[in-house]
C-alpha cells in the first residue's frame, strides 16, 4: 500500500470530489480514479459511494481515513527530519481555535508564517465549539478552556488566566468592586457557557452566582458589552489582552479572591510524526505570545 495512494484517497474524502481531489494532487480525475480504484483492490473493500455528481465514503473508507492520516503525517515527518533544513515546510496545517483566540492572535501569526514558508497552505476552523480533531482529520486544536480527560495528545503553550474587567467608563459610573460580595451590586455581563464565575476562595475553587442586565453566547460579544460600559466582564486574558493594553478595559482585583489559572493549550491526535507544519506553526505562536506577554 503506496502513501501516495493514501495521501489520493485523502484528498478525495476530503473535497468530495475526484475533479477537485486531481486538481490538488496535480492528476487528471481518470488518474484519481484508478489510483482509488487499485487501492480499493488491494484492501478488498469499496471505500466510496460513486455518483456523477460527488463521491462520500463507505464504512470502510471511514475505518481508514485515520489510519491514511496517521501514515501520511509520519512520512512528512520523516522526509521533514531528513531534509536540509532550508527545506521549506509543505503540505496544509489544518486547525482550529477559539473565535476571540484565533482572530486576534492566530489569524495575526499567518502572514509572517507563509511568508517564511511559501509552500504551506492552512486550514483555519474558528469555533468556540469543541471539534472531533480526529474526526475531522485536522492537525491540532488550541484550546483556552480546561481540558476534559482526553486520550489526545496536550502541550501547553502559555498561561491564561481569567480577568475580571471592566471599560473606564463603567467603573467611573458605578464604582470599582474590592471583594465578592460587593460583585452583587454591580452589573455582571454574563457568558452563557459560564453561568457562574469560578474564583479562587482561600485556595478553593467556589463558583460564584453572578447577574446583570446583558447576556451573550460568545467571548466576542461579552467583551464588546464590557467595552461599551455595559458592565462588568469575566474572560480568559488572551481574550482581552490587547484591550487591557489599549486601557479600553481595564482590570479589576478582588482582595478576597483569586482567579482561576487557565491556560493556553496545543491538542494533537498523537506526539508520534509530529508534521513538520505543526512544529513551524507552534514554535512561531509560542514566540509570538512570549513577546506580547513581555510588551
């Protein structure tokens, strides 16, 4: 079984498409095809559903699709390691990360990573949602959430901890808030998927009931609502660094309580034939966190 059969039936599961498969491997859709129909020969198994129109993966085109992904990723890891290393980095980094994250840090990274490497291409998925990443077949996950047991593969890449904030222009109207129990008083913009917000009580986590007038479903929207002096805000740092910065928002101690330690982590299906594209990219964001924490 030749990894350039696997690396064919890859791009077809992926475009769903012979045509679109032939045009990224660089082969006419015939070709696609009989490369598809030698590998399905060799396993004994049908591994698509053909119609004129598109193709979709059998049951045994899904049992291998990891698989193909895992030997594809461990000869690019190879051929990376043994390579000059002026050997520009190929192939396409597929992601996610989470919407505030990933458009304020990892789209800001991009320009300066194809630039050094004009042959990589990426996969950007900006969700707040949690993403099957084997699933899915992407390379990596970042993730500022707390992680939930997992068989995957974590790297932490740097702290993130919780912020309370809120805009000047708020605090001058109503106040700064020392302790939790003066939080009662005060108008608290609520992330739906965090009713309650987790402090730091004497060394002990205590989720504390917080209300307002203004509730949103996004990180994005909270923040937005806290810059425009709707109230007060809970967001991870990396999610309002650059505002805390501008001093459109601003932190906010309690003496009471602390805030949880989160941070900022790197999710792979596996630390075995880590792609060449996927160390490039993590060494630059690290790099690049590193610097702003610093500024």
């Amino acid at each position: 079984m030749l990894v350039a059969d696997l690396r064919i039936f890859l791009a077809v599961a992926a475009a769903g498409s012979l045509s679109a498969a032939g045009r990224q491997q660089g082969l006419a859709p015939m070709q696609v095809s009989r490369r598809i129909a030698a590998l399905e020969e060799e396993l004994g198994v049908r591994l698509f559903h053909r119609t004129t129109r598109s193709v979709a993966l059998t049951a045994e085109g899904e049992a291998l699709l990891p698989y193909a992904q895992t030997m594809a990723e461990a000869e690019d890891s190879v051929l990376g390691e043994l390579r000059p290393a002026s050997k520009q980095v190929t192939g396409v980094l597929r992601l996610t990360a989470p919407s505030v994250f990933g458009q304020s840090i990892v789209l800001a990274l991009l320009p300066r990573l194809l630039e050094q490497h004009p042959d990589l291409r990426v996969d950007l998925e900006v969700s707040d949602r949690v993403v099957d990443i084997v699933g899915q077949g992407l390379d990596l996950a970042l993730r500022v959430a707390p992680l939930a047991d997992s068989e995957l593969v974590a790297r932490r890449i740097t702290d993130n901890p919780r912020v309370i904030c809120a805009s000047p222009a708020y605090l001058q109207r109503h106040g700064r808030p020392t302790c939790v129990a003066e939080l009662e008083a005060h108008q608290c913009i609520v992330l739906q998927a965090v009713p309650r917000w987790p402090l730091l009580v004497d060394g002990v986590l205590h989720r504390q009931r917080v209300s307002g007038r203004v509730s949103a479903s996004s990180v994005d929207a909270v923040r937005a609502a806290a810059v425009q002096g709707l109230g007060i805000a809970m967001l991870a740092y990396w999610d309002v660094y650059q505002q805390l910065r501008e001093g459109t928002l601003v932190a906010i101690e309690l003496a009471d309580a602390g805030m949880e330690q989160l941070a900022v982590w790197a999710v792979m299906p596996t630390r075995r034939f880590v792609p060449a594209r996927v160390r490039v990219f993590l060494e630059m964001l690290e790099a690049e966190l590193s610097s702003l924490d610093q500024q």
